[in-house]
C-alpha cells in the first residue's frame, strides 16, 4: 500500500470534509413506515436509483444503507489517499475468502464498500467501460437488445460529466469527447499531475513493432491497446462517486430519505400474486442485539447490496436453493438454485521493479514532510500529486492464438481483452510489505476475461455472520496460462527501449520465476483481487439458462415486487472495471422501472 493507515489519521484532521444534507440514523425517526420504493443499499447502483426515482415527485423512496455517511472519513476525498481506503477499514466489509485451494490455499482479504456510495468510494476510480463486445453479448444473452452497445451508450454518457483534469493540460489525441457524457452527475477526467515516466509509457508505443498499439480512448468501445486512462476525478481534484454524484444533490427531495448504519436483516413475502410470494416488508436492525424495525413498499423492493451481500440477504429470506438453506432452518419462498452462485472475479498481481530514481510516489510514504505539503496544495488549490489515482496509463491485450486452442477464449469477442495492464509509478502490492528503501515501478496485470467461477454461500442463517465467499480463482486453466502471459508481457514491456538507464531490475521473487513452471507458482503464490465480483444474481447467461436469478428487465424470477440492481446481474464479467458499466446499469433499470409503473 502506498500509505499506512497511521500516516492517514495524522493526515486526516488537517482537511474538513464536504459537508451534506441530513441523513437519518435511527430507525425510529423515519417519518414514514411504507414507501414505494424500497432501496436496500446506498451504493454505487442504489443511489443512482434513489436520484432517479425520487425526481418522479408521485414516487415515495427509502434508501437503506448499512454503513455510515462517507464524511465519516476523509481520505475518500483525496485520490492519492486510494490505496488507504482498503482493507480492514472502517468503511469495508472487511471480508476474506475461503482457502483457495488453486493459491497455495491462501485466505484472500476481500474488501467491500460499507458506507454510504459503497465501492465507488473506495475503489481506485479507474473509469472503463469495457468493449462493445461486452455488451453485445449481454444482449444477446438476455435475448434484450437494450443491454447492447448502442443503447447502453447512451446510459454511460447519461451517467457521466467528462471535465478537464485539474491540471488543466491539453487532452487532444488522449480522450475522444465524442463518445463522452457533458452533463452526468460523475466527473471524469485524465490524469492531472505529470510524472516522470508517461512519456517513457506512451513512448513504447512507438516501437515497431510495438508492445502496444496506441489507443485514443479505451472506452470507444474498443479498447486493446494502451493509453492514457480516466478515472472517476473531478477538475477540483476531488473523487467523485455515487454519493456525492447522485444522493448529495438531490438529499433534500421531500420524497426521498436515506437511512444509514442499519442492515437489513430479512425480506419478508405476504401473500402472493399470479402463484408467487409478493415481498413487500423488510426488517432492519442496527446490530445483532438491538431492536428491529419494518418498513413496506408498496410498489417494489429494489436489492442494490451488490455481489456478495444481495444474494446473502436473498439466502436468509429464503430465496436460494430450497436444499442448502432447508440446511440451515430457513423456510425456502423460491427456489432459485442460481443465487449465490457464478461468482466472477479478475485476478490481480502486482509486479515490481526497482528503478533509478527518487522521482517517483513512494517519496511521499516515506517522507512525512512531504506528504503534508503534497496535501496541503490538495486542499487549497485541488491540484498537485495528490490528484493522482496512481494510474495514467492502462493497456489491454489479447492472449495469443496458443493459448486458445488450448483452454478456449472466455472474453466476449475478437474485440475484448484478455488481459489489463495498469503501470504505476511507486511499489504497489496487497501481499507484500513495501521495503524499506528503494524506488519502484509497478505494472499490474489482470485477467480481465476469466473461466474460474466461484460461489456466494451462508456461514449460517444469521444475518451478522459473515458468508462464505470462494471466487474459485484459477480454477479454470486459461486462467493461470493467461496470468502467466500477461507476467511475461509486463516483463517484456519494461526491458523496452525507453526503460533504458531506468529500470534496474525485477524484485526477488518476480527474477527468481523465469520458466513456465516457475512463474505459474509466483502467480498462485501473488494473485489477490482488485475487487470486481460479479454474477451471484446473474440475468440470463444465454436462451436456456436454468441458474438466472433473475429477468433481463432485473426482475427476481419466481417472486413478486423484488428486483435486483447491482453488479450480481451480470452473467458474464465486463473486460473492465465495473463501475462505469454499472452506472449504465443502474440508469437503465431506473428507465425500466419506471416503464413499469406507468411513467
């Protein structure tokens, strides 16, 4: 990690955090019992429902959201600060998996957002769509046009606002507007701080032939090559997510209240309609042994918990399959064998080199002087290095032919990566303590487009247990062979040309793995997640697919006045990071829901 979570507390007093409209913190207060539109979680989805069912003023809304108001922390803010947010944070799950078998039987932690906006406002704002393949797939999974390319376009520029960088640089040739949002409630924008090595990055595009075809922008629907990235930033240098994007604005909407450090502990089903149970009522409780509380819709319940706690609530309200939770006593409502299953994350390993230079970002992990400066431009200009994510450039890649005819090709077509590459400019790792001296190079490599699917399962029929989370990584082949591509292109990349005089070598463990044997046991001993679990309420993966939890319209099959709006609906994971695809997502279903009440 870039930074201990010592050096954020000392940091955080010196900044004051934005302040916001009031949000309920007590059950009792609420001013109302039944609304129509019950939310349960105030993540990256859910409040974008909250913003557009609420501007329906005949619309009531609630929005339920376990954890606390993001202004509880400060480091939030700060895009530098990225790498603090997670793990064993007060605003995460603090989730770890179980031993995975294919990793040397390691326990991955595997952080979830747990405040109000939940992961958009701890992850690392990287901002990419993913390929028009992704989406063409999705629809024609579904059998729905409107989760293809052309249509979801229009959602992706609904949901966004892209603004120059802070440093106000000139984007020509780095960002093609015309596939971009003006007006969104999300900002996005370029890098805005220079470092010392994008040109060296960029330059190696220029090779013949290259390691990397150059691409404008990555989220034209095409995005194999590399290029410079965007990410959820603000011109004032400030993160923007789905709280400050889309709740803050609209917080003192009559018809809208959120409700927060409070978990939603139970759907409860009464009565039925057309042979189905009709969920109207959910119970909440702020903890294990305080008072619970109801609340009603009397139009929908509306599940945006996300990838791991939606179909753990599903679960517990007896929602799965009838077998597994007849287990655990929990009276099965609908049997739904696909909840919790199909879980689909990408892999992540970060590999290191030490580099000739103190020009580089852990100068400021090191050097508290400078951090406090670095901080203080921040706060009183919103620019400088702290407006950095940490991630100018990101490359894509396709696997080659090889590896194909041997495993398959999980991605969504000839124009979807396999692989993601995102160089960094400092020692970047979540399974390594950073070394006491030295200046590094990270490149990061994903598999973007992975075979391994895991589960979602229940500890027990309680709510405060934590679930069972297997994301079965590399358990598919491709997997591990496309890992260890993607370590051999990360190598060849930084031996280019414009590394010269620059790189001086690999970290031990990385120089110590140069077969193939070898570097599949660094990858098993390496992988972590960068944290894009998808797929564990999925819609339909194709024409018969018996495990869709729920429609192509995000309706919980088998169950009435239950829907579902999260990254759990994805059949198939996007060759991207999720949160620009859910965004879309969300100002989808916000369409479709309000299609279905007449508006």
């Amino acid at each position: 990690m870039l930074f201990s979570l010592l050096f954020l507390s000392t940091i955080a007093v010196a900044c004051c955090s934005l302040a916001r409209g009031a949000l309920y913190t007590d059950p009792s207060a609420l001013p109302q019992t039944t609304y129509d539109f019950v939310i349960v979680g105030g993540g990256t989805a859910g409040n974008v429902l909250a913003n557009r069912l609420s501007e329906i003023l005949s619309f009531s809304v609630l929005v339920i959201e376990a954890g606390p108001s993001q202004t509880a922390v400060f480091a939030d803010e700060v895009p530098f600060l990225d790498m603090t947010l997670t793990p064993d944070t007060s605003i995460t799950w603090n989730y770890t998996t179980t031993e995975q078998s294919n990793l040397d039987n390691r326990i991955i932690t595997y952080p979830r957002g747990r405040v109000l906006g939940g992961s958009s406002v701890v992850n690392l704002l990287v901002w990419t769509r993913g390929s028009e393949d992704d989406y063409n797939r999705l629809a024609a999974a579904t059998g729905e046009s409107g989760w293809g390319w052309n249509s979801m376009l229009d959602y992706m520029m609904k949901s966004e606002d892209l603004v120059p960088p802070s440093d106000h640089m000139d984007t020509a040739g780095k960002v093609d507007s015309s596939v971009h949002g003006t007006n969104g409630p999300i900002h996005i924008s370029l890098e805005g701080y220079p470092v010392n090595i994008d040109q060296r990055i960029i330059g190696m595009t220029n090779l013949t032939p290259p390691v990397f075809d150059y691409v404008e922008d990555m989220n034209a629907g095409f995005p194999i090559g590399l290029g410079w990235s965007q990410s959820a930033i603000g011109t004032n240098g400030h993160r923007s997510d789905s709280a400050t994007g889309y709740l803050d604005p609209v917080l003192s909407r009559s018809n809208l209240d959120v409700l927060v450090e409070t978990t939603v502990t139970k759907l409860i089903s009464n009565g039925t309609q057309d042979d189905e149970p009709v969920f109207t009522t959910i119970q909440m409780a702020q903890s294990s042994t305080s008072q619970i509380y109801t609340v009603h819709a009397s139009k929908e319940i509306i599940l945006s918990a996300g990838s791991i706690n939606t179909p753990q609530l599903m679960m517990l309200s007896g929602i799965g399959d009838s077998a597994t939770l007849k287990s655990l006593a929990i009276e099965s409502i609908v049997h739904s064998p696909g909840v919790g299953q199909n879980l689909i994350d990408h892999p992540l390993i970060t590999n290191n080199w030490l580099v000739n230079s103190t020009n580089t970002n852990d100068e400021y992990a090191r050097n508290a002087t400078l951090a406090a400066e670095a901080l203080a431009q921040w706060n009183a200009t919103g620019t400088g290095p702290f407006v950095d994510n940490n991630a100018e450039q990101i490359g894509w890649a396709r696997v080659p032919e090889s590896i194909f005819q041997q495993y398959g090709d999980p991605s969504a077509g000839q124009n979807s990566p396999n692989l993601e590459f995102i160089i960094a400019n400092a020692w970047a790792s979540w399974t390594q303590p950073r070394p006491a001296t030295g200046n590094y190079l990270t490149v990061l490599t994903v598999v973007v487009s992975p075979g391994s699917r895991g589960a979602v399962t229940l500890a027990s029929n309680s709510i405060w247990d934590m679930p069972l989370i297997d994301p079965g990584y590399f358990s598919d082949p491709f997997d591990i062979a496309a890992m260890v591509h993607a370590i051999n292109m990360s190598k060849t990349f930084v031996q280019g040309p414009t590394w010269e005089g620059y790189v001086i070598g690999p970290v031990p463990e990385l120089a110590a793995a140069q077969t193939y044997e070898e570097l599949e046991a660094y990858a098993r001993n390496q992988v972590t997640t960068i944290w894009h679990p998808v797929g564990t309420a999925r819609m339909p993966a194709n024409s018969s697919d018996v495990e869709a939890v729920v429609t192509s319209e995000l309706l919980v099959k088998g169950a009435s006045g239950l829907r579902v709006v999260d990254a759990s609906v994805f059949p198939y994971i996007p060759a991207a990071h999720p949160q620009a695809p859910l965004y879309a997502l969300a100002e989808r279903a916000a369409d479709l829901i309000k299609a279905a009440w007449g508006v």
